[in-house]
C-alpha cells in the first residue's frame, strides 16, 4: 500500500539551518529533510509514550479516577494552606 505523500514547509534561522547540516555529516544523514523527519520523529514517539505510561496500568487508572471521583476530605494542613492563599490574596 503506498503512502499518500504531503508537503510541510518552514522557515528556520540561518544559524539553525547551519547546525543541522552540520549533523548531517556527523550523523550519517542523506539530506535535510531525512533529518529533520528522523528528529522530529524520534521526539514524536517519545512524547507519545511518555503520554501513554502515565496511567500505564490498571490499577494506575483506577487510583487517579477514583481520587478525581471520590476526592478525599481537605486535611488541616490543605485548610491552612487554602485559608492562606485567601488572605494572600486580599492582600493584593
């Protein structure tokens, strides 16, 4: 199955420009565009799962959903710290 091609096009600084031709040598690369899509690649993947191991189990999802459903009571010390942020506030 052939993959529909797009075109994305933009504007970098000279000095940018010179720094990654620059890598282009030192890492191997044919031209410009094969390094910026493997760079821009590399970064999309690992924020993709750096995004998807956050609740990565079960039991993760279950803890974070039942404290956003089911929030514990506020203790002394969030009572104290909420009573300070009002005064701050007023203060203003």
């Amino acid at each position: 199955m052939a993959t529909e091609m797009t075109r994305l096009d933009l504007r970098i600084s000279q000095k940018q420009k010179s720094t990654f031709e620059q890598v282009l040598e030192l890492g191997g690369f044919r031209s410009l565009t094969d390094f910026l899509i493997s760079a821009a690649s590399e970064k999309a993947e690992a924020i993709i799962e750096r995004h998807n191991n956050w609740l990565a189990s079960e039991n993760d999802r279950k803890i974070f959903f039942d404290a956003l459903l089911n929030p514990p009571a506020p203790n002394d010390k969030l009572k104290a710290a909420m009573k300070k942020h009002a005064e701050f506030k007023v203060k203003k």
